[in-house]
C-alpha cells in the first residue's frame, strides 16, 4: 500500500535526524582524538579570555591569532611599529592579510605587529603598553575610532572597574555623572535598539531557538568552518565582504525611524546610517561622555610618557562613517540625529588635535583619503548598518599611515639597516 505524502515527509525527515545524530557521534569521536579536528568542528571558540588588567584578552586558540593570542601569523621578538586599537584596528570582517597593520606591513616592508582587539577602548590601550614596548617598536600606532571610543572609556574605568588611575577626584563630576546614570538610559542604548530594529521578528526568534545547535552541534561547527574555507578562496575575499545586497538593506532601513537606520544612495555610494547610535556615543554633553573624552586624552598622554624616548605613539584617527560622507550628504539633507553627530565628531576631533599639539605628538588623519574614496565612488564602508571600514576602508587607512610624516622618518630610518 502506497504510503501517503505527509508520512513520507514525517520518515525522511527521521531518516535525516538519524543520519544528522551518526554524523554528530562521529565528529565527536574524531575531535576527541585529534586537536586539529576538535579545533574545526569546535561551534564557536571564544574569542577572548579574561584578563585582570585588560579585561579580556585575545585567546591563542582562536582562528588567526599567534601564540600570544594576537591577530598574527607569528610571535616575533622586535618590530618597527605596533598598531593598538578596537575592531578597525584588529581588522574585523575582514581577512587577516587584509587588516590595516598588516597591509601597513606590506606597502612599507617595515615589520608590523598588531595587537588590536574588538571593544577594546583607550583605556586598555593604556593597559597594552608595557607588553609593546617589549617588542622594541619604535612606532606605536593607535587607532582612535570616535565611534565608540569616548563612551567604551568611561564604561571601562566606571563600569568595569579597569584603569583605576584614569578616575576623575573631582566631586562635582563624580555627582554629575551618577545624576545622569539615574535620569537617562546607559550611553549604549541607543546601539542596542539599532540591533533590535535590524533584525525581523523572524530573525530574532529563529536565532533564540538555533542558539544550541550553534552553541554545541559539530555538525554546525564543520557548517560554519566549510562557509569560511569557501569565503576566503583567491579572489573572493573582496566580493564576499563588500557586499552588495542592497534591495534588501533598503528594505530594513525604511521601515525603521531614520535616526536609528537612515539609507543613503549618493549615486556612487550607498550605506545606511545609524545616527542616533553614535550621537548618544560622541554627545559631549553627556557628562559620561564628556568623561570618557577627558579619559581617552589623558591614557594618549599617558601612552607617550610611558615610551619616552623609546619609541613614538602616534594615534591614528579612525571616523563614523556618518562624518565620512558628510561631503556626499550634506547637512539637512537627513535625520537632526544625523548633524549633531557630525557637530559633535568635529568637536571632539578639533579638541583632540589640540590636545596633541600641546604635547608635541604626531597624528594621522584618514578622513580626507576616506571622503575621496566616497567620492570616486569606491565606498570604505559597507553597504548596510555594519560601521567597520571594508577592505576598501582598510586599504585607505594602510595607504594614509604609509604616507605619514612618522612612517615615512621611520621608513627613511630603517633603509641603511635593510641594505
């Protein structure tokens, strides 16, 4: 007797979780014992681990990472230049060759270290720069990136408990503060609600109820490790993470309140913004973030004292890409989130140039080579929400270390020594 349509859908389906569930035994047997393949059909590695002074540190277990758990191919015991910074610096969403202190490694040929990691902040920056200088460096570069630096300070000196000397004594910024803690929402919401409008319904529920295939399935590991061989082939890394899907980035975007998701189509360039996300970041009125400001000035300082004469610090200015294409999409021509964020960047850059001068520090600025870039058409962002600069934006940045004044003494220094 034939047997009807649904029950031949109920026994193929059994037929695959039984063959899902030998896989899954099987993958098992093979991690237990081999290191290597319990390393590739691993779920998810962490991708740090806790740390006393830093919070949390790379792991060296972690895909990319050298023994010290840096974003390396290898430990080595001197370098020219250490680059410091967040995920800009670390290269995230992009390959590890890709990243900007490793193109800075090849356009220069000067040995480049990177020590970056995501939500790292100015305050671990501070933290890192004994264990740099144990490399000998005679540049330390360190990426700024406005987005979040200021606010991930303060979280980091009052909410974590990191850099205790960074704290401010002064009474009357210390009651400013709490009375702010108390009458408005942590200075991160307005990132969170940008994650909440990105997602449909359907994404947020089906990630909730896949979350412990992802968590503890090898099948899913062997999944998520056959998706990265197949993204990073020659000749695809570019096309893969400049991505282009933009009807549907559109779609999302329009749907939401333009301060939290604002497309953008300059007819070359297209993105989409998340004004309010930054603005409650950068708005210096804010006394936290006019804390975190005064914070990531005083751990720059304390950076250049700590090398002395040892070695040169040289922050690396890194902007929103708001403030990026604020020559492609003028002023009016968005949300008001969108030109108090641009009013309050310009600020703080103008401040922190002043702040170098006066301690007679070198800076690189990658804005103007980043708004070329947009205006050729060649966008250094993504298309959709993603904030981090592509390979293009790395590409740019790399480009504008290179041709710094520091770079370029230390380049000039290092040829007699090459011969």
């Amino acid at each position: 007797m034939a047997l009807s349509r649904r029950r031949r859908l109920v026994y193929i389906g059994l037929l695959y979780l039984c063959l899902l569930g030998v896989l899954e035994v099987g993958f098992r047997l093979a991690a237990a014992v081999s290191p290597r393949w319990a390393l590739m059909l691993s779920p998810g590695i962490a991708m740090t681990i806790s740390d006393p002074a830093l919070g949390t540190r790379p792991n060296p277990e972690a895909p990319d990472h050298d023994a010290a758990g840096w974003r390396n191919a290898e430990i080595r015991e001197t370098v020219s230049v250490v680059a410091i910074g967040d995920s800009q610096t670390y290269g995230h969403t992009v390959s590890r060759s890709n990243a900007w202190p490793q193109r800075l490694e090849q356009m220069t040929g000067l040995p480049v270290y990177n020590m970056a990691l995501g939500g790292y902040n100015p305050v671990q920056y501070l933290a890192l720069i004994d264990e740099a200088l144990e490399l000998s460096p005679r540049v330390v570069l360190v990426g700024i990136y406005s987005g979040n630096d200021l606010a991930g300070s303060y979280s980091a000196v009052y909410a974590e408990g990191l850099g205790a000397e960074l704290r401010s004594t002064d009474p009357e910024v210390l009651r400013s503060i709490e009375h702010r803690n108390a009458s408005t929402p942590p200075v991160h919401d307005a990132w969170l609600r940008t994650q909440t409008s990105r997602r449909s319904t359907w994404k947020r529920w089906s990630d909730t109820l896949l979350y412990p295939v992802r968590a503890h399935s090898t099948v899913w590991g062997l999944a998520r490790a056959a998706s990265k061989w197949g993204r990073s082939g020659p000749g695809r890394m570019k096309q893969d993470l400049v991505r282009t899907r933009w009807a549907d980035y559109h779609a999302v975007a329009v749907q939401a309140d333009p301060a939290i998701l604002f497309p953008v189509d300059t007819g070359n360039a297209r993105t989409v913004f998340t004004p309010s996300s930054w603005l409650m970041t950068m708005d210096q009125s804010d006394p936290r973030v006019a804390e975190g400001a005064r914070i990531t000035l005083d751990a720059i300082g304390r950076m250049q004292d700590a090398c002395q004469r040892r070695c040169e610090v040289v922050p690396v200015f890194i902007p929103t890409k708001e403030l990026a294409f604020a020559e492609a999409v003028p002023r009016g021509m968005g949300p008001p989130e969108l030109d108090e964020l641009r009013r309050w960047e310009t600020q703080w850059w103008a401040r922190a140039v002043s702040y170098l001068r006066e301690r007679g520090m070198r800076w690189v600025d990658t804005l103007p080579r980043l708004r070329r870039s947009i205006a050729r058409g060649d966008s250094p962002f993504y298309m959709d929400w993603n904030s981090h600069l592509n390979v293009i934006g790395n590409e740019l940045v790399a480009q504008a270390v290179t041709a710094s004044k520091p770079l370029q003494d230390l380049v000039d220094h290092s040829r007699p020594e090459r011969r």
